[in-house]
C-alpha cells in the first residue's frame, strides 16, 4: 500500500503532535479509569458500562493508530520558500468572483489544516484544486455547488 504524503505547516504539524500526545496520556489513563469502574460493578457478561468503555477504548486506539500514521508521512513545509508566482500549497491567494464582484481571501493548506473559519482551505476542496498553478491575473472555472463559477486570481502571496 502506498502511503500518502501529507505537507503541513509548523503549526499544523505541531497540533497533530499535541493532538497525539494528549490522547496516548490523558485519554490512555481516561479510558483504563473508565474501564475499571466498569469492572468494580460485578458481572461484564451484562455490563453495558462495561462494553460501552471498551468500545471507547477500541475507538481511541484507532484514532491514536491514525495519527501516528499521518505523522510519519507528514513533511514540514518551508513557509519562506513559497512560491508567489503561482497558486500553489501555503499561497495566501485573494480571488474575485466573476459574476457577483465578491472577493475572498484564502490560504491553501493540507486537508487535514483546512478551516474555512481562519480562511484556510484544502488542496484538495474544489476551489483549491481550481486555483492550483494559477498566476496572478488568470481566471479559474470551478464547478461550486452553485454551477460553475469563474474566479480571477487577484493576488498571491507567502
């Protein structure tokens, strides 16, 4: 199988690791508490308590499992290096839309970094696809949920 590489910025990368640590510890020692109070009420044949703590501890390795696997296929990005020539991962890229004359600014990050709230958006979300390799001037038709949309690439930079 071939793993995915994904490219984070220092802070993103920093979050995953923070992210990992707090649950090998803290939800490590949550669900071992969880499950031994369970165990203290008698019988795990007939303990929902019981069954339910396990399943939370079942989940949580998975997620630990996840992360551990994302982080050894993570790769640091050099924000000083970007390329402002063209669209590309950690662009912070102003666009207009074509028809209606609103503008937007976006940072295009890695999937697991977006958050349209802080105005970071995936690669891989149609909009960041769309503006991809652009230049500074050049017009974008992505398909939105609307209908197709034209974007002009107003600015690009680091």
């Amino acid at each position: 199988m071939i793993k995915k590489i994904s490219y984070y910025t220092k802070d993103g990368l920093e979050k995953l690791k923070a992210e990992l640590s707090e649950l090998k510890t803290k939800g490590r020692a949550d669900i071992a508490r969880q499950i031994a109070e369970a165990r203290d009420k008698g019988d795990l044949s007939e303990n929902a308590e019981y069954d339910a703590a396990k399943d939370a501890q079942g989940h949580l390795e998975a997620k630990i499992a996840q992360l551990e696997d994302l982080l050894a296929n993570a790769r640091l990005l050099d924000e000083s290096k970007v390329d402002t020539s063209t669209v590309s991962i950690l662009s912070k890229v102003t666009i207009k839309n074509k028809k209606n004359g609103a503008s937007f600014t976006y940072t295009l990050v890695s999937e697991e970094e977006a958050d349209l709230k802080s105005g970071k958006i995936s690669t891989q979300s149609p909009i960041g696809k769309g503006l991809l390799g652009k230049k500074k001037g050049d017009v974008a038709k992505i398909k939105t949920p609307a209908g197709d949309t034209e974007f002009e690439v107003v600015n690009i930079g680091a």
